[in-house]
C-alpha cells in the first residue's frame, strides 16, 4: 500500500470516528450542535400540608419513576425538624419523613426538575399486578346501581372488538351525560371521579385497570390537585387512557407521577393531609441540560473528557482547543495560496494573542513591538555578539518594551494596551531575529512580504478562531479535532500549483 493511500485511509478513519462520537453525543447525550441553544426545564415543587396531633408523626410520599420521555435533572428535599429517608416499597419509591413529636400545621417540600424529551411516555412494561378483585354489589338498596353497570359494560362490548376499543367505548359512555345509566351511577357514588367509575366499571368486566396520577406542564400553575389517567391491561401490553377523550396514549405535556401502586400520600399521627404541586417553566441552556443529564450516568464519553476538568483548567483548554483551527488556516494558506510567513505556525500563536488583546490593539502593539525590536537588533549585530547572547538581548529587551507599553498605557488609561502580557516573549525575540537575517540576506522586501503574510495569515486565523460556531464546536465536541486532523492530512497530499505559483506565471501562459 502506498503512503498516498495509507493516508487516505487513515484520514477516512480519523474522520469516522470523530463524526461518530460527535453525533452520538448529540443525538444521545443532547448536546446542542448549535451554540445559543436552549431548553425547557419544568421545576415541581409538590407540598406536604396536615395538622400534627401532638405525638410521633410519619408521613410517606410516593415519588415518580423515570420516565421515557422525561428526564429527571435532579431533586431536592425540605423538611424543617423532620428525619427524611427514601424507601423502596413493592418496586415504588417513597420519601419517608418523621418526627418524634410535632403539634400543629405542618408542611413538607419536594422539588425535582424535569427536562422533557421526545418520545412515548412509557416503556413497557412494569411489573404491575394483573389481578381484578370485583366490586361486591349484591345488597338490595344497590340492585339499581348493579343493573346500570351490567348495562354499560353490555353496551359497551356490543360496540367494541377488544379490550382497547370496549374501555375507549366505556370511556365515551361515562361522559355522555345524558346516558342514564351513567347518571344512576354517578348519583350514587357522588363522592367518586370519573377514574373511580370507569376501574369499578372495568372491573365488573373483568378487565385489569389502575390509575396514574400526574400533573399536566404548563407555566406558572400553583396549587394543583394530581391529575388522573386510566390504564388497562388488554391481555398483552398496559394502554393508557385520558378519560375526559377516552383516546389511548398519555397526553404530551403530562408527567407521570405515580403508575398504579398504593396511596399517593400515607400519614401517621396527623390529619386533614393534602399534597399540592406547583409547576414552572425555566429556559436553561442546552448544554447545561445535557451535563446534568449525563451527571448521574456518568458516560464515559463526558466523564473523561475536558468537562471532567476544574473550571479553570476548561477554560485554558477552551483556548488551546482553538490552535489546531489555526493551523488549518495556516495550512490552507501556505498549500493552495502560497503566502509566506516569517516562520509556520507563528501565525497561530499570534491569533492567539490577538483573541486577548482585541484585533486593532493587538496589531498596533505587535507592529511597535517589531519596529523596536528590529531596531535594537541591528544596534547589537554592529557589537559583534554571539547567536546566544543576541537573541538573550533580544528576549530582554521584548521584555523591557513589553513592560513600558503597559507602564505608559496604565498612565494614559488605555485599559487594552495592558494585555501586553499575553504575546508570547520567545516567539517575538526568534521573530525579530529571523527578520534581521532576512533584511540582511534578501533586503527589506522579503521582511515587508514575510511580515505582512505573517499578519494577513494571523488576522483571518484570528478571524475563524474567534467565530461563536467554531468556539462551541472545539469546546462541546473536540471529537471534530480528529475529522480536522483527516483534512490536514489529506491537504498535505496535494502537489498541485499554489494561487500565487499561477499568478507569477501567468505571463508564460499568455
């Protein structure tokens, strides 16, 4: 295999696997592709309210389950004197809190925030008891009521195929008011919902059915009673209901707090309890989501990563991931338009300089600092030094300029001109140097040409380097440093003609 080919090869690969992992994180971590991304984070905030009686008081809520298309970002518990614990109760989660007396209203919090993604609401299946204890409507004053239900669970399987269809048709029933069976039904069991009569309804019909309770999420709602849901068991797969439509699937804005189960709300040693919830809408940027998302999980792709790293070491790295931008810029420059630089990549370290210092001061100190340095250098080859020492002056004399521009720029309140500091002192003392070797050998053109390359080079690395879409990629995805690598790689087989090679000979064309 020849090296032009290895090299395609190995840049084919290099850009598959940073296209891989840079699409893996995007569509399954959420990491935004875009900068300026934002996204709806829903806080709940669920109260605990009763009246303590005096003596020891334990009060135990379910709490909700992961869920499909709602993620939780995380969770936090308030309960002033009160001991707090979670147990797991027959495969349900509930936030225990106790107190060895408590004499009056008490009130307990529990606040989570949900990010909702997209997708179906429930993965199936949990393991839900099937099981369907009938309802005992034997005694005389309920014959009424008994008939009422035997007709609606008659009318509804003469208008129906399945499970599905007879629950929807049942659901349908039980909203018509002018059904009067329904009305019978619901005169008698006044203090029931919807919910209670269509599980007594179902049950009768030997159908397995349980609640959900939940909340629907919409901004700035304060005080809320849970919401209920049906869901029937159709001999294969749990279906869930609203019970208002009767149509199958869970709403797209309800989160699901409690699936089947026992009580929401169980309490001992108080009375006249309740539990109310409260829901708000943040925008919160995309980003952000995503790493707490992934927090808990710790993916192996985020945990050993840059974000892994203290806030300063990222904010260091968030620069350096920028040099290898500039040196593509570099290479497209030198490869296909032939600008000559006063040495590689001093172009790059420039640019850098320059996202400090601002374009226009960074130019102006770079210039002065050149001009001067020239200077003195010509001043110190007349002295007949040797390489060394020269380029030690050099350095010490960048220093020195360095030192008073900042001085000077602090009296006169040029507050830019401070950033001085963030040239790079070598890079600057090898560059004068260079330069006088260069006006020595080939006269002050070539340091005119190699010079204004350097800047050109520098300003449109600088230029790139600094787009907000080029800053979010490096930071968020670096993976994409592998498909810039493959680019590099395949530029540096190119053995065509630069722009400038053209533009020389175009008069032996003509």
């Amino acid at each position: 295999m020849s090296p032009r080919v290895q090299v395609y090869v190995i840049a084919a690969l290099l850009a598959l696997v940073g296209a891989g992992l840079t699409a893996y994180k995007n569509l399954e971590l959420g990491f935004p592709l875009l900068p300026g991304e934002y996204r709806t984070v829903w806080t709940i905030e669920a109260k605990v309210g009763f009246d303590a009686d005096g003596g020891p008081v334990k009060a135990a809520l379910t709490l909700p389950r992961e869920q499909r298309n709602m993620e939780i970002l995380g969770e936090t518990f308030s309960s002033s004197g009160f001991g707090f614990y979670i147990a797991r109760e027959d495969d349900e989660y509930r936030a225990i809190w106790s107190r060895r007396a408590a004499q009056g209203p008490q009130s307990l919090f529990y606040q989570l925030d949900v990010y909702q993604r997209p997708g179906a609401a429930l993965a199936q299946p949990l393991s839900l008891s099937t099981d369907v204890q009938k309802p005992f409507l034997g005694a005389r004053e309920q014959e009424a009521v008994r008939l009422a239900i035997y007709s609606l669970v008659e009318q509804a399987h003469e208008r129906s195929s399945d499970d599905e269809s007879f629950t929807t048709q049942l659901l349908f029933e039980l909203n018509d008011e002018e059904n009067q069976d329904r009305n019978l039904i619901f005169r008698y069991y006044t203090d029931r919902s919807l919910v209670d009569v269509a599980l007594l309804v179902l049950a009768t019909a030997d159908i397995p059915a349980h609640r959900i309770r939940g909340l629907y999420l919409e901004d700035d709602r304060r005080r809320l009673s849970p919401e209920d849901l049906l869901e029937v068991y159709d001999g294969k797969r749990w279906i869930v209901f609203e019970p208002i439509s009767g149509q199958p699937g869970v709403p797209e804005n309800f989160f699901i707090w409690q699936r089947g189960g026992k009580s929401l709300l169980d309490l001992e040693g108080g009375r006249n309890s309740q539990v109310t919830f409260s829901v708000i809408a943040n925008d919160v940027p995309a980003r952000d989501v995503s790493m707490r998302g992934t927090k808990d999980e710790k993916d192996a792709l985020v945990d050993f990563s840059i974000y892994s790293l203290p806030i300063e070491q990222q904010s260091i790295f968030k620069l350096i991931l920028l040099v290898p931008v500039g040196a593509m810029v570099v290479v497209l420059l030198r490869v296909f338009v032939g600008l000559r630089t006063s040495g590689t990549f001093m172009p790059v370290l420039l640019a850098i300089a320059f996202i400090e210092t601002q374009l226009i001061t960074g130019l102006a100190i770079f210039t002065l600092i050149l001009i001067l340095g020239l200077w003195v250098r010509f001043y110190l080859s007349r002295l007949n030094l040797l390489l060394v020492s020269r380029i030690a002056a050099v350095v010490v004399t960048v220093v020195i300029l360095m030192g008073a521009i900042s001085v000077v720029s602090y009296k006169l309140g040029i507050e830019q001109a401070l950033t001085v500091t963030f040239f790079p002192m070598i890079i600057l003392a090898w560059t004068i140097e260079r330069m006088s070797i260069v006006w020595e050998e080939d006269g002050p053109y070539e340091v005119v040409v190699q010079s204004g390359g350097s800047l050109l080079v520098a300003i449109l690395a600088w230029w790139v380097m600094t787009n907000r879409y080029i800053e979010h990629w490096t930071f968020n995805f670096p993976e994409l440093l592998l498909v810039l690598l493959a680019f590099i790689l395949v530029v540096g087989n190119y053995t065509g003609y630069r722009l400038s090679e053209l533009m020389r000979f175009r008069p032996l064309v003509r």
